[in-house]
C-alpha cells in the first residue's frame, strides 16, 4: 500500500508538474517521469531534515505530492496549448523508417548491456558507492541519526557536498523495498537513463520532425559510454537528462514562441542543480543565454528569464539552504588559488589533454570527432537559429567555467581531468545532440508546424520576432 | 543552405553509431566476455565486512586503522589507490557508522589491513590490541 502510494505520487506529481509544459506523447511522458522522480526526492529531503525519518512523514509527504498532483491535474486540463504539430512536418515517403527500427535494436542491445554490466558490478562504479548510493544508504539505515551522511570526519572522496536528488530516491525505494538490492539504484539510473533517450528523440521529433527525433535517440544510445555511465549507477545521466529537460522546453519557448515553457525549463534546470554541483552551474549557464541570445526584444528576455528563474525557485531555495547549513565544504574550492588560474603551465597542460579526450575511442567511438567536425564545416554555413545558439552558448559557457574549475582545483590536474572529464561531457552531450540537430535540421514550415506561430495565436500572445528571427 | 538534408544525416549517423555500438559490443563480448560473467565475476567488496559489522555498534563514530595510507587531503594523493579503497568500501558498508580515520581513542576500533601480518603492528603502532580478527585477519576490531 505505501508501495503503491509512493508509486502514485512519482506518476501524478510529475503528471500534474509536466502539464506545464506545451508538449505531448512520449516528450510529456519522459518529463512527467523525470519530474516525478525529481520532485519526490525534493520533497523526501525537505521532509526528512524538516521533520526526521518517522516513516509517517514520508507517508503524509507521498499523500500530500498525491493530492496536489491531482488538485493541478484536474484544475488544469488541457490550459497548456501545444508547441505546434510535430507529427507532420514531411511527408512519410521522405522519413527513412531504418532509423526508427535501429533505435528499437540499440535500445534493446543498451539494456541488455545495462543488465550484463550491472550482474557483473552490482555496486556500480567507484563514484556509485563510494558517494551516491553510500549517501542512500546513510539516509535509508541511519533513522533520526541520517545527518551522520554529512559528517565532516568522513573522508572526503565522499563529497558530502553533493546534492541528494539520486541518493534521496535510492534511499525511498530501499525503505519501500525493504531491501538494499543492488537492482534498486540500479533502476533508478536506467529510468534517467531510458527517460533522457525518449526524451531526445522526442524533443527532437517536436521540433525538426520524426525523422530527426530517431537520428537523435540512436546517437546518444550508440555513444559508448552512456550506456557505461547508466550501468555504473552515477548521477552524471540524471544530470544529463535533467539539463537536456532544460534545454528541450527552452528550446520549445523559443521556437514556438510559448514562453511559458519556460516555467518548467528552469524548473527542470533546478532538479539539476539538485542532481549534482554541476547542476548549478549548468543553470546559470543557460539563463545566461537566454538573456545573451538575440530570440526576442531585451524586454521579452528579460521577462522569459524570470519565468525560468520563477520555475528554478523553489528547489534553489533547498539547493541554497543546504549548501549554507549542511554541506558548505568542497574539496574543489576549499584551497583554491589564484596562482593557478593564472598558471600559464596549467593552461597548456590542459589544453595539450583536451585533444586526447576527443579521439577518445574507448568513450565516445567517434561521436565528438563528428559532432566538432559538424561544428566547424557545417554550422557556419547553415543558418542562425535562437534556439540552438541559446543551447550551444550554455554548454559552451559551461565548458569554458569547468576549464577554469580544473586549473583553479587542488588535485594533480591531469589526474582529475582523465577521472572526471567524461562525465562532465556525458552531463552535456544529450543537451549537445539536441543542439546540434536544432542546428543542422531544416526547421519544418508550414501551417501547425512550431516555427508557424501558431502554437503562438493558440496562446493567445502577440506575433514575436523570435517566430521571425528563427532562421536569420 | 536552410539545413541538412535527413537522408546525408541519417547516413552520418548511421556510420558513427555502428562504430559507437561494434565499440560496446566489443567491451561486453571481448574485453569483459558476457560468457564469463558468473564464473570471473569479482565478489562484492562489502563480503569483507558482514561478520565485523554484525558485532559493530549499530551507528556512531568508530576509529579507522589500517596498514595502507589514505589519500585524505584534497590535492595529496598517495602512491597507490588501496588504502583509500579498502577505507570506502569499509564505509559503505558500514555506513551509518561514520569511520574516522586514525582516530584511536573510540570504544572499538577497526583495522582494515591488505597483509594479514601487518595486522598487530598496526594495533601497536596505536596503541592497542587486536580483539577479535576477521576475514584471515584482514579485518579485526581492536581495543585499548
């Protein structure tokens, strides 16, 4: 029974929070399971340090998330118009159907290797155990005594730091199970993994049409080390999958010109930022630019920045509260220097092991040769479009803080960069492949189609530039 | 150009993934053979510590000894990565205790040593004896 409550209020709290967003089919299904399992965990962590690890408190906590998920649900039908029709853009005969039949077979062959991985390493991989799911299990075992998680005396690999979206739903489902079975964080991981692949193709079938929403889903199941990084239970896939949230419903606000997608995008934003420390960053990369690019009058940025910011709000406000009263400490900033980032010797160590990264072939086969090859012959042909260069600037942005991040560190640099770089590149990548279809991808015209303005006259708002200015 | 065209996308996209998936299949058919999974499979590294944790206090702080250093410090990294995996793998499956290393002084302590014999050096260099030994005295609880 509390099973099933439980169940239900991940299913009805991200239903009603998904209604937000003017979308449909599997791309509503992917957020409202990926809301649902972010705003579980919010509400466990705000519960458990609110009010103690009674399990009466999770118990009211899951009815609570169940009565207002259906008090939204039912105030709310249908207000969120759709983005546009995405369904056809193209007629059928131009849609090649093989990419849709190989995301089928890559799919089943990324769960059957999800499954031999995780038989093989049922605790995950080192950063699995030794930080996420060692946190669920201080959260699941430690009773009124969970704070222990924190404890300063723990060694410091632990990251006591990190914020608790993964190791809060990890800990709930071993309460609900009674178990600690290694399958339980294991699923957790390939329901962000699964939801952050539907997600893609469908974000990517919305905007560019279905064609494009299956290249996009086979790239990001064919890139070697996503499924690598989902068996090996990190959080750095639910952060991917999160920010890829993001910056779908960004990119709807602004090709669409439904800038109330907004609202759930800087909420999607924030359940990243209470994914991983990296989370933080990523946000504020994107409402950088989302004020910086040209997708509308400063007045109308400003104003869909504060949408996003107003979706963000309530989790930063956890995100800020435990940063300032339970884990103020990072081992990255705790000795920072300025001397290194001025080290011009660090610089170039660096940027000497960049290169090595992208021919990578172990982790990511010949994905980032391609994807900078397209950057650099393609895009400077093909035409300027807001969305995609909103995206593009946030992840370069991104990119370029987390370089600085690497030289300011204490670790041995190149030690750090070769342990961590991946995964801050698979954080990025399914947001960088939606990116660069936006980019590449003939934005489909015509009447009902997204970059139409018609998902605009159905919200009712007045013509934008950003329908206009799409494909400056 | 308004764009690139689906069908010179999809052959792009063909040819990388079929590099990405031989990749993946590789790892799982010849680097790691899915034929050997049960019978090379590692045990779980908390196997070493289920009898200790039986007859450890349920929560609390207990001190940590071992006979390899931990990498403890941001930025000081120790030769070999042992001594910091043999003290996560003992906190993860011990957690909620919370193990403090070199920390003598507690009611029990846990030694946690790669060679057997290093095992009542360790206690000395302490100050304390070994207690009760685990695992071939690879793990042991000591006492003052």
């Amino acid at each position: 029974m509390i099973a099933i409550l439980a169940a239900a209020a991940v299913a009805i709290s991200g239903g009603a929070l998904s209604s937000f967003a003017p979308v449909r089919g599997a791309f509503r299904a992917a957020l409202a399971l990926l809301f649902g399992l972010g705003i579980w965990s919010v509400a466990y962590a705000v519960a458990l340090f609110a009010f103690g690890a009674d399990p009466r408190v999770r118990l009211a906590k899951d009815a609570l998330l169940v009565v207002a998920g259906t008090v939204v649900l039912v105030r709310r039908p249908g207000r969120a118009p759709l983005a546009g029709d995405p369904g056809a853009p193209r007629s059928s005969s131009e849609v090649p159907r093989w990419p849709a039949y190989a995301v089928a077979a890559a799919a089943v062959l990324a769960t059957a290797f999800f499954v031999e991985h995780t038989l093989r390493h049922p605790d995950g991989g080192w950063d699995a155990w030794a930080i996420w799911n060692l946190r669920a299990r201080f959260l699941a075992r430690g009773g009124d005594g969970f704070r222990a998680a924190f404890s300063p005396e723990i060694l410091f690999w632990a990251h006591q730091d990190y914020p608790l979206l993964v190791p809060g739903a990890v800990a709930q489902a071993f309460l609900l199970a009674r178990s600690e079975s290694p399958w339980v964080p294991a699923a957790v991981s390939y329901a962000f993994a699964a939801a952050a692949v539907a997600l893609l193709g469908a974000a990517a079938r919305e905007t560019r049409g279905a064609g494009w929403g299956a290249l996009a889903a086979l790239a990001l199941l064919s890139t070697p080390c996503f499924v690598g990084f989902a068996s090996n239970q990190q959080a750095d896939v639910a952060l991917g999958a999160l920010l890829l949230a993001a910056c779908a419903l960004t990119a709807i606000a602004l090709e669409s010109g439904q800038a109330r997608a907004l609202l759930p995008a800087g909420f999607a934003a924030s359940l990243a930022a209470w994914t991983k420390n990296e989370g933080a960053l990523y946000l504020t990369c994107l409402a950088a630019a989302l004020l910086a690019t040209r997708w509308g009058p400063p007045r109308q940025r400003v104003r869909g920045l504060l949408r996003f910011g107003l979706g963000a709000l309530p989790v930063l406000a956890l995100v800020a509260w435990f940063k300032l009263r339970i884990a103020h400490e990072s081992d990255l900033f705790g000795d920072a220097s300025a001397s290194r980032i001025l080290d011009a010797s660090r610089w170039g160590e660096l940027l000497a092991a960049i290169p090595r990264r992208i021919v990578y072939f172990q982790d990511w086969g010949l994905w980032l040769v391609g994807e900078i090859a397209v950057l650099a012959i393609l895009l400077p042909r093909l035409p300027r479009r807001p969305a995609a260069r909103a995206m593009g600037m946030a992840i370069a942005l991104a990119l370029a803080v987390t370089m600085a991040v690497y030289v300011l560190q204490p670790h041995p640099l190149l030690w750090f960069f070769r342990a961590s770089i991946d995964r801050v590149l698979i954080q990025l990548w399914p947001s960088a492949l939606l990116a660069t279809v936006l980019a590449l991808a003939p934005q489909p015209g015509g009447r009902g189609s997204p970059s139409s303005g018609a998902g605009l006259d159905a919200a009712g708002a007045s013509p934008s530039p950003q329908t206009r200015a799409n494909d400056r | 150009m308004t764009g690139v065209p689906l069908r010179t996308a999809a052959r792009a996209v063909a040819l990388l993934a079929a590099v990405g998936v031989a990749r993946e299949a590789y790892f799982h058919l010849v680097s790691e053979p899915v034929w050997h999974l049960f019978d090379r499979r590692e045990p779980r590294a908390q196997e070493r510590y289920l009898a200790v944790r039986a007859v450890l206090p349920a929560a609390g702080r207990v001190g940590y000894v071992s006979d390899e250093p931990v990498s403890a410090r941001p930025g000081a990294l120790e030769s070999d990565e042992w001594g910091t995996w043999l003290y996560q793998s003992a906190q993860y499956a011990l957690a909620p205790i919370v193990l403090v290393i070199g920390e003598a002084r507690t009611e029990v302590v846990l030694a946690n040593v790669k060679e057997p014999d290093r095992l009542e050096v360790v206690a000395r260099a302490h100050g304390l004896r070994v207690e009760r030994r685990f695992e071939g005295g690879r793990v042991a609880l000591l006492r003052r």
